[in-house]
C-alpha cells in the first residue's frame, strides 16, 4: 500500500514524500542499529499504512 502510494506521487520534491522517506530512513537505522525490534517496526509501518488514504 504504502509503496503504490509512493510510486503514484510522481511530484518526488513534495513534502510529504521527502518526510516519509525521512521517517522510513529512520525507522530503518533504528531497527539496523538494535534500537526496535522488527516487529515495531513493522507495527509502526502498519500504523502509517492505515492512516494513509
């Protein structure tokens, strides 16, 4: 879901998608450095994906 949504916003320089890409940059670093789980992670991504219209 979150990917189509992503891909049909053809305006990259759009604010919502340079904060999303920040907000999944650093949720990655965080999962990568130990900080959350994967499962958070993916609780959190979930979160997002339903709040998006």
């Amino acid at each position: 879901h979150l990917c189509r949504i992503l891909s049909e916003n053809k305006s990259h320089d759009s604010s919502t998608y340079r904060d999303f890409q920040q907000a999944l940059y650093e949720l990655s670093y965080h999962v990568i450095k130990g900080n959350l789980k994967h499962e958070q992670a993916s609780s959190v991504l979930n979160d997002i994906s339903v709040r998006i219209p």
